[in-house]
C-alpha cells in the first residue's frame, strides 16, 4: 500500500496491470467522477478488418474528473514511467477539451512529485507542460507520448508528437530522489468532463534492481519484473509479434518463477498474506496459455491476461509492506 497518498492501485495502462490488460485498478478502485473500461478503436477508422487498438479509457462522469494510478512497487534508480496518451476515440474530442493527462513519478508521501502532463485543446491540438516549470510545447493532433526519466541526479521529461521520430526534451532538473526514499510510477488524471475520454496506452514502468536486497524485497523486483515482461508480451501481441510475446511471456514466467520458489523454500517470508498463492495462481495461468503463440489464438491470451495482471498486481501490494 502507499502511505500517505490516495490513490487507485495501478500498469498499465501503466499503468495497475488491469489498467493496462482490461478490467478496473488492481485490488481497489477509488475513481473520483471518473469511469474507467479497457476499449480499443479500429487502426484505420472505416476500416473493420484493420486492427484494434487497445487502450484504457478513462470516461468523465462528474466532477472534479480526477483519477490516479500507481504501481505499487517502490523504484530504484535509474527509473522512470512512460505512456502514450490523448483522445482515441473521435467522438469524445469535443467534451475532453482541458483535461490533463499526466505521466507521474510521486514519493511515498505525495509531497514531492514530478508530472508530465498533455492537454486536448480542440480541435486537434494538444499542449505539453509539466510541474517542473514553466516551459511548455504543443502537438498537432489527438494524441502524444511522454517520457519521465530518473536516474538518481537528474530528472528529464521528454515528449514525442504524432508522426515524430525523435522525443523532444520539455525540460531537465535536479532529481528530488534521496536514498531511502519510495518513489512509485504510474499516471493521473485532472478535470475530466462529463463525457469526456482520455486513453492511455504502451504504459511502461521501469526501475534497476535493488542494491543489497532482503530476500523478500529481491521476491518483490522478480515479482515487478514479471510484470513488466507481462506488458510487453501484450503489446507486442498486440502488434502482431508472436515470437516476442512469447519469449517476454516466456520471461514474466521465470521471474514469477523464481519468486514463487524463494517463499516455498522459506527464502522469503510474506506471513498472513496471499503472496504465495497469487504468484501460483499467475504461474499457472502462464503455463496454461503458453502453447497459444504457435497456433494464432491470440483473442485467448487478450482474454487470459486481465487475470494475470490483477493477480501480478495485487502481489506486488502485499509485498510492499514486508521491505
């Protein structure tokens, strides 16, 4: 759990590993006028045989329209959260002008924060700013992916506009991270209007592995790791790679693994939790949908992963407070 700071339990979207595969926000959803539901858009509009592209849709229903995501599991720089965001389905773009879309980097306490934020200012333009400072850039269309970087000195935002190559640099300071320090990725939302829409996708949350860890923070980064080979192998699926999702399938699989091992042989101690049995039920699963790449059932591995996900997630909650 993150101590001081409301918040619904995120990736991921990504961010929570529901966010990013379907379903609500891990374990217990605190949405504040605003619903959430995993829908996809066609790839190319009028076009029903092209592919979808999925993403998490936050949907206003009343004020203030605010909502927040963050994977519960504490970073170690170098870290950082990026995502692409905006407004994926046309016909909300009129009633999702003003509201913000954020890629956050927050401390345990909600005190010190870094945002990298977009917003729709229709028609069809998109501003980038940040907390940070005053510095600010616009993007022409509906949608734009941020990037958050932490490497324990500096901090850099960048942002990359539809149709870019290159990221571009908003803005670079001073790193607000000191060691001891738990800092937890994700996204917000602000001020999203009654039917209003701002999606988010390719939700990505990185961290180094812990310098010197317990046995049971080390369960914990396995636990992190499995679920960020978990994305990929979805969004690589997504995008029609059979070989990659299957070897980050493969991936999230021996790092759930290995976690898994190190509590049944009494490595690692999570008591009166559901740690254990979370990380069997997710191995099992993976185990399960893993002869699904060689034969193109790919609508099952779509279907399969919101479970995966949740129970990744809710993991890694229960975790959290045994470092």
């Amino acid at each position: 759990m993150l101590h001081g700071v409301r918040e619904d339990r995120l990736l991921l979207l990504l961010v929570c590993g529901s966010l990013l595969f379907g379903g609500g926000f891990g374990c217990d959803p605190v949405l504040e006028g605003v619903a959430l539901r995993t829908t996809s858009v066609l790839t190319i509009p009028g076009d029903k045989n092209s592919p979808r592209d999925f993403y998490a849709g936050f949907t206003g229903k009343k004020d203030p329209g605010n909502a927040a995501a963050l994977l519960p599991y504490p970073l170690d720089p170098p870290f950082g959260v990026s995502l692409r965001a905006g407004v994926f389905d046309p016909e909300y773009l009129i009633n999702s002008q003003f509201a913000d879309a954020c890629a956050a980097l927050e401390r345990s306490d909600a005190v010190e924060q870094v945002r990298l934020c977009l917003s729709y200012e229709y028609p069809a333009m998109l501003g980038v700013f940040s907390n940070l400072d005053a510095n600010s850039a616009s993007c022409a269309g509906d949608k734009a992916e941020l990037d958050i970087d932490d490497d324990g000195v500096n901090t850099t935002l960048r942002y990359r506009c539809a149709g870019d190559v290159a990221f571009s640099t908003l803005t670079t300071a001073t790193s607000a991270f000191d060691a001891g320090e738990r800092w937890f990725g994700g996204l917000r939302v602000f001020s999203l209007g009654p039917r209003g829409q701002i999606g988010f996708d390719d939700i990505r949350i990185t961290s180094a592995a812990p310098v010197s860890p317990t046995d049971e923070r080390l369960v914990a980064y396995q636990t992190f790791e499995g679920f960020r080979f978990t994305a990929e192998a979805f969004y690589e699926l997504e995008q029609g790679d059979l070989a990659g999702a299957a070897l980050n399938s493969s991936l999230a699989g021996f790092q759930l693994g290995d976690a898994e091992t190190s509590i049944v042989s009494g490595i690692a101690s999570f008591p009166d939790s559901d740690v254990e049995k979370l990380l069997h039920k997710t191995n099992s699963s993976l185990f399960k949908i893993a002869g699904i790449f060689s034969n193109g059932k790919q609508e099952k591995y779509f279907k399969a992963f919101p479970k995966i996900a949740d129970s990744i997630v809710c993991a890694l909650e229960e975790e959290e407070p045994f470092f």
